[in-house]
C-alpha cells in the first residue's frame, strides 16, 4: 500500500503553505475560489486523507494561534517568532503577531484584540502587569501558553530558560582570567527574566570571594546596554555581562565607537549567539538559550492544549556558555604586561 499523502505534500504540489491547505479544505472563506479549486485538486490527485488526529487539533472556529512578542527587532524574538510559525505552519494553523514594544498597555490591547478572534489559542510574552488581562482570557476559556517570561501566581503552561547557571559559570570564567570588578548590565525588574537573571549574578557574586559586582539597572533596548556600558566603566569595571540580546548590541556599541580593546582592556560577554555576535573582529563570548527549542517547545504546548491533551505545566530549558575571544584572555597578565 502506497504511503498516505501529508498535508505538506499536498501544499507543495499545490504551490501553497500548510496552512492555506488547512484553511481551504476547511472552507474558510478567506481562500480565494482559484485557490481552493487547486488544493482540492492537488488533494484529489495525491489521493490525500486528512489526518483525524491533526484535525481534532484545530477547532471548526479557527485555525489561527496569537503570538505576542515584546518586539521583531530584538532578533531573540525574531527568532523565535520564526520557530514557532515553522512548527505552527507544519501543523497547518496561521499565527496572528502582535509587537508590544515592552509595553504593558499595548500587551493589553493585543490580548483584548485576540479574545475576539476565536483564536484557537495565544502563545504569550508577558509582564508583570498584564496578569489581570491574562486571567481574564483564561476564565473565558482560552487555551494560553507562556513563552520566556512568566507570571507568578497563575496556573499557566510556560517555557522558559535558566540564565543563572551560564551567568555563575561567566563569572567563574571571568574571575579565574584576573578579573574582581565584574560589571552586569541587568533587564526591568518587571520582567521574570530580569529578576531571575539579577538574582543569579547576586547569588554568584556573593559566592565568588574578592570579586565585585557593579550593577547597572537598564532594560531591553540598546540605548540602555549603551548607556550601561558607560556607566559600569566609569566604576571600573573590567569586564561586563550584558543581560539580554539587545543590551549586547548596546554595550558592544560603546566599545567600538570609544575604541575600548576589546578582548584586551575589557571582557565582555553577551547573551544569545547571533550571527553578528560571531562575526566580529574580537568575536563575543555570550549565553545561549537555543532559541529555536524554546520556540518548538512553545508550539507543542499550545497544541497540546487546542487537542486537549495534557502537557506539562512548565518546562525550564537550559542555556550554554560559549566562551570566545572577548573573554578568553588574562587580565592580570596584560595589565601587568604594560
């Protein structure tokens, strides 16, 4: 017997996504006739079946998921939004975007916009304040999962990561190359990310003998790893720890538009291993969270939720330190080298 025909295959053969496959043999209006008279062919000619399991996934009111992100040029949540439509796209769902600008207002607006969707579910970056919203949506019903942050007090499936080991095993690194004035460059404090990360570097500062912390309070932007930069220097420090991808972006500004040696007067580590952050001149070590797991992850959970199958309630992924040329070096010997 032949193998049965996917989805995917269908999709292909009719020039389309597997989504716009979904949607057209569901007879979603939105479909174009030209277009549904192709994947009906396409699904005629492949002797295509659909799978009942994967269309118990998808609800008759939709086959559409929310995703908010606090922004698109912070690429962490590029990517990550990237992952998620892959996963979404396989599975033959659409995913509606909202940037909320790490806005708590424009997160509420967007959360309102989907519970008139009929949404068959919203993957979620959330703050602090947008719990009420939150568990509004959730006593209507709607099925949510969490994504990089959480909110402390709600019943809600998440996947998150764990900077803290990465962080302790940053500053081990940092201390055994002679540095004692270590410098962090830490997110808002009404983020869950920017209080586990904080706490983290708090909790190996005090662990680690005759090091110094330096502590600047920013938030995930550039302007703010910049303004971080500035100011951990002016107190000395020798090498810094950027708490998120786009503060990396600011702090690395700084260095090379001041002409601060990097890998050589200063240690610096990032977070997230962009592509840019490999291919400079002194390439940066930085903290990984495979954000393409997290994104994968995210999906599996929400599908899970729209079949009504259980899923763990929340999932913890570990990051990796990779250790490059900006950190990979003796500070005590160069300084006493001069």
């Amino acid at each position: 017997m032949a193998a049965r025909a996917t989805l995917r295959e269908v999709a292909l053969d009719a020039g389309v996504s597997p989504s716009t496959v979904s949607r057209a043999l569901a007879g979603n209006p939105a479909i174009s006739k030209q277009t549904r008279d192709r994947v009906f062919h396409s699904a005629a000619k492949l002797n295509y079946v659909p799978n009942l399991q994967a269309r118990g996934l998808r609800s008759a009111a939709s086959t559409a998921v929310g995703l908010t992100i606090p922004s698109l040029v912070n690429p962490f949540f590029a990517q990550m939004a990237a992952s998620i439509q892959q996963a979404a796209d396989t599975d033959g769902f659409s995913v509606m975007i909202a940037t909320t600008n790490e806005d708590a207002g424009q997160l509420d607006a967007a959360l309102q916009t989907f519970s008139g969707q009929q949404l068959a579910g919203a993957i979620i970056v959330p703050s602090m304040h947008s719990a009420p919203m939150v568990q509004s949506l959730l006593d209507r019903g709607q099925k949510i999962v969490q994504v990089d942050r959480v909110l402390p007090g709600l019943e809600v499936p998440s996947v998150i990561t764990d900077a803290r080991p990465s962080i302790r095993k940053a500053v081990q690194h940092l201390k055994d190359n002679g540095h004692t004035q270590i410098g962090y460059i830490a997110g808002p404090s009404s983020t869950s990310t920017g209080l586990q990360r904080l706490e983290g570097f708090h909790d190996v500062i005090r662990d680690t003998p005759e090091t110094n912390g330096l502590i600047f309070r920013g938030g995930y932007s550039s302007a703010e790893g910049f303004a971080g930069a500035a100011d951990l220097l002016k107190r000395g420090a020798s090498a810094i720890i950027a708490g998120d991808s786009m503060m990396t972006v600011g702090a690395l500004q700084y260095v090379l538009d001041h002409k601060i040696g990097l890998g050589e007067d200063l240690a610096l580590v990032g977070f997230d291993d962009q592509p840019a952050f490999q291919m400079q001149p002194v390439p940066l070590t930085v903290i990984e969270q495979h954000v393409e797991d997290v994104g994968r992850r995210a999906w599996e959970k929400i599908a899970a939720l729209i079949r009504g199958e259980p899923t763990s309630q929340h999932e913890v992924l570990p990051t990796t330190l990779t250790i490059r040329e900006s950190s990979n070096f003796n500070f005590t010997s160069r300084r006493c080298s001069r």
